[in-house]
C-alpha cells in the first residue's frame, strides 16, 4: 500500500525534450509538493498545492509546470529539459496546509538529462 | 525569512555507541521542527517532529531530540547506534506564524555512517 506514489522512478532523456512525472497519493490529504534534490542532496521546494490551487511557486523556470487535476494528484510536467534539469524529484503530501503536519514522500524519480 | 543549519556532513559512530546529529534554525516566530531519514535510492521518513510542550521528543526507530530555545537548536539523538541507522538525516523547519511561507526548508543534510 504505497502511501505517495511517483513515475516513473527513473527517466533518461535527451536535452529539448517534453516530460512528465505523474504523483499519486492515497492518504486523503489536501496538500501535495514538489521538491528538487540536487547532487549534493540538497532537498529544495518548487511547487505546492492545497486543494488543487497552486500556494508556492518558487523561482523555478517556466519550463516546469504542475498540475493538480484532482486532490490526489499532482503531476509535474517539464518543457525543453536542459542538462542542469538533472536532478531527483520528490513529490510530497501532508494533511493539511497547517505548520505542524509531517510530509510523507514519494520513493522520487532520478531524471538524467544526456 | 526560515533556515536550518546542519554544521556536519558526515558523522561516524561505533555501532553501539550514542550518536547525535546536530541541528540549529533560525526563524522570525515560533519554530515546528522535524527530523526526516533518507535511506540510499528513497525518498525521506518522517522521525519525529516537535510543536509544542515537552522539549524531549521521542520518535521511530529509538531516536529522539531536544529541543532547545536558548540555543535555537533541535538535535537528534540515539542512546545505541546501529548499523542500519546509516543515513542521510535532514532537519527542516517551519516558522509560524509566517504568512504564506509555510513550507517546510530543509537542511543540507548529514550523512550518518555508523561502523560496525
């Protein structure tokens, strides 16, 4: 019973192209988030959703672009991948929008941009 | 503006001995802090997480941390290492209130390597 679920969990790609990373959650929470994890492992947030309406937008280029067609979903699409695009994505969800709710996270998906 | 600083990369300890994983933050309000666990090719498991009341907080798998105000300080903490607990082991932090900046920022993590 996989609680945040992401795919594809690893995806290579050539420089240009279009990709998406679909998300899942089965927890019934209203908040769901995407972070980026860099080489160095630093985790840092790009997008969040609260019932399905955008509440962070981070300086991400427009090249990426979410969407939360219902509470449950989040999916993360990515126009143009570059080289630097190469990263680990992790979705995330949490009960609420409320400050003391945990995230629970997705197992993440490894992007290599060649 | 919230931040969390962990000041060690890589800590190494000897399966059985105590361990500790530092932690300090900085924010405008009142803090909630969280410890998460990244083991290699998956996504963080929440430990523990402090809100309110009791200092000492007491999460999964033995592990526990002290909440200090005076010292802006959240460190994470086992009596007995073990093997498994080899880690990368982020802090994140959350101010409050804080207007729309509720997200949780994370620290830049610590590798734990416990030796047998």
């Amino acid at each position: 019973d996989t609680a945040v679920s992401q795919t594809p969990k690893y995806l290579v790609t050539q420089m240009g192209n279009d990709k998406s990373i679909k998300c899942e959650q089965n927890l019934g929470h209203d908040t769901m988030y995407w972070y980026k994890q860099d080489s160095k492992k630093f985790l840092k947030i790009m997008f969040s959703y609260n019932n399905k309406e955008l509440i962070i937008n981070e300086t991400v280029p427009n090249r990426f672009s979410p969407k939360s067609p219902d509470k449950a979903h989040l999916n993360l699409h990515i126009n143009s991948l570059e080289l630097g695009d190469s990263a680990v994505y992790f979705c995330a969800s949490s009960q609420d929008w409320g400050s003391n709710t945990e995230a629970f996270f997705g197992q993440g998906t490894r992007l290599t941009v060649v | 503006a919230q931040s969390v600083a962990q000041p060690e990369d890589q800590v190494n300890v000897a399966e059985g001995n105590p361990l500790t994983v530092k932690c300090t933050y900085s924010v405008s309000g009142n803090p909630y802090l969280f410890w998460y666990v990244q083991y290699p090719n998956r996504g963080l498991q929440f430990l523990l997480k402090y809100i309110t009341g009791d200092n000492l907080v007491k999460g999964s798998y033995g592990f526990e941390a002290e909440f200090n105000k005076s010292q802006t300080s959240f460190h994470l903490k086992k009596p007995s290492a073990l093997v498994s607990d080899s880690a990368l082991y982020f802090c994140a932090v959350r101010d409050i209130p804080s207007g729309s900046a509720r997200q949780l920022t994370f620290g830049s993590g610590t590798q734990l390597t416990v030796l047998p």
